[in-house]
C-alpha cells in the first residue's frame, strides 16, 4: 500500500510538472506528459512488481514447501539480488516500460477529455460522481491500450522461479504462450483487472483532483495543467510637488 501511494505520488508529480513545462493543455501534452509519468515510475514500479510476483509464487517450484523463501518483499529483493544481480532486479523492465508509458498516457489524455466532456466545474452538483466514472474509464482505458505486454512482463518476471529459464526473451515469450494457448493468453484475467481497475482509479482520480482544488481554492480557477498567470507590477506614480 505504501508502495502504490509513493507511484501514485510520482506519477501526478511528474504528469503535473511536465504540463507546467510543456505550457499549453491540449490532448498531445496530456498523453506526453502521461507518458513522462510512466516511463520515470518504471524505476520504482518494476523492482516492487518482480517482487510482487515472487512473493505470490512462493510453494511452487523450486521452493515447493512449507516454509516461505521470502520474509516480505525486501528480503525477495535483496535475495534476487545476491543471485542474479541488478539484471535480476531489473527483470522485466523493457516490457514495463512498454506498459507504463503507453498506458500512463491514455490514463491521463482520456481523464481530461471525459472531464471536459462532463463538464466537471466546482460547483457542479454532481462533480464527484462524474471525476468518479472519468477516473473509473481513465483506469479501464489505461489498462486496455497495453494489456497484453502486462501479460508478457507477469511471465518473464515469474520466469526462473521453477528452477529453470523457459524464455530467451520477449519474443520469445510471445511465441511460446501464442503457441501453447493461443491468442486469448494475452487477454487472461483481463475481466478481473478491469474490475479492480474502476474504482481504484476512480477513487484515486476524485481523491487527486478534490485535494487540489481545495489547496488552491475553488474560485482561483487555476488548472494544474496550466501555469498560473503572472501579474506585471504597475509602476508607481509620483505625485506632483506642485
């Protein structure tokens, strides 16, 4: 939980800055400065994700028993770590890459249009239903744009566990599960996800955008996207002596 909460503060730090820089809110920025978001998290999120698939793997394998391998996903890290190095850590990082930065991006582009759409204004009665179901579709959106690389990257983090490597890489990993199962594999427990997906991002969507409107003050009318107008001081007249 407080891995998610330090991503979630990464991504809508990243996002919003990157707007600040890029200057004008438009559709393209959003989804690049989505994309910013995604690609600089990576760093956090896939270490946490191999140790995630690690730890729900444990009793099966090579570490088939009783008695759990990992303390907690720390321990899986610095363990993953003695054996198989920074590469070990980092297993999975292209395909996550090929995920978060795709992903992040339709993730805040459909927010914004489904915001605009909506007309979510602050004393709209119904604001927080309608930034509920746009962070609700943002989620689903997210997850339906790179689904199937998830797929890819859960099994080559879980490759080894068993003992021995299956995968050469990922091509390889695509041949082989399109091979063995065909083309619903990279669809496998997508309804799950996208269940899970609504009101997790609803609620994290409706949490961000009502925190900021409350720091800032409703009737400022300053977007985070856009930075906020600077006044020029006026200069000071001199009264007459006369």
């Amino acid at each position: 939980m407080m891995g998610l909460t330090f991503i979630n503060a990464i991504v809508f730090g990243v996002q919003g800055n990157v707007m600040r820089q890029l200057g004008r809110d438009s559709p393209l920025n959003q989804f690049l400065a989505g994309s910013a978001a995604g690609t600089i998290q990576c760093v956090i999120c896939c270490p946490m994700e191999l140790a995630k698939t690690r730890m729900q793997m444990q009793g099966t394998g090579e570490y088939k028993s009783t008695r759990k391998h990992y303390k907690n996903s720390l321990d899986c890290l610095v363990r993953i770590y003695r054996k198989e190095g920074v590469r070990g850590i980092n297993r999975g990082m292209l395909t996550t890459l090929a995920r978060e930065a795709p992903a992040f991006g339709f993730y805040f582009l459909t927010y914004d249009c489904l915001t605009r759409s909506l007309g979510c204004e602050p004393d709209d009665p119904y604001m927080i239903p309608k930034l509920l179901l746009a962070g609700g579709m943002s989620g689903i959106a997210s997850w339906l744009s790179t689904y199937p690389v998830d797929v890819i990257k859960s099994r080559l983090q879980a490759d080894g566990v068993g003992g021995v490597l299956q995968y050469n890489g990922i091509l390889d990993c695509v041949q082989q599960s399109y091979r063995k199962e065909g083309w619903l594999v990279f669809t496998r427990g997508l309804t799950s996800t996208l269940l899970r997906a609504f009101p997790v991002n609803a609620a994290t969507f409706a949490t961000v955008t009502l925190f900021l409107m409350y720091m800032r003050g409703e009737g400022e009318g300053v977007k985070d996207c856009e930075p906020a107008p600077v006044t020029q001081p006026q200069p000071q007249q001199q009264q007459s002596s006369l």
